[in-house]
C-alpha cells in the first residue's frame, strides 16, 4: 500500500494531536490500516532524513516491497512507518 494524500494527512494530523511515542504508533496502526508501523531508537539509523519530525519520533518511509526493507523518502514506494525515539541529549 503506497501513502498517499490521505494517509500523508492522517500522518500529520496524528503527529499534531498526540505526544508522540506509542500513543502515535498506536493510532497510525489503528487509522492506517495496512500500513507497518514499527519502532526503533533514532541511533539505530544512522543519519538518514526523516519524512516528518515531531519532538518526541521521527517518521521515516519504509519500503518493503522486497526482501529486505529499505528507508524511502518516496511516500509512492512506501508500504511502511518507522518511528524513531530521537536520542536523549
């Protein structure tokens, strides 16, 4: 399932109206129907750009139409939300 226009929306609405963390991935699972949404700590990542930040996640594209998945900044090509817990400063 590619995101578009309204699952985008869902996404920015839900980043506004929680506080982020499970509360967020619990909703995004629940209104995006479809869509994989899985957690991880922003360090597992590396350095790659996040589609949508908010103080507590940072949404990252997730492509998993292949064997392995893969960090997509094309929300056409996106099957999946990875959710970062940025690190603690």
């Amino acid at each position: 399932m590619a995101l578009g226009n309204r699952e985008i929306s869902i996404i920015e609405d839900l980043l506004e109206a929680t506080e982020g963390g499970q509360e967020l991935a619990n909703r995004l699972r629940q209104d995006l129907q479809g869509v994989m949404v899985t957690t991880c700590d922003e360090q597992d990542i590396d350095n790659a750009t996040p589609f949508r930040s908010h103080p507590s996640v940072r949404i990252h594209l997730v492509d998993g139409s292949n064997h392995c998945w893969n960090l997509t900044s094309d929300p056409s090509a996106a099957t999946g939300l990875l959710l970062a817990r940025p690190r603690k400063r």
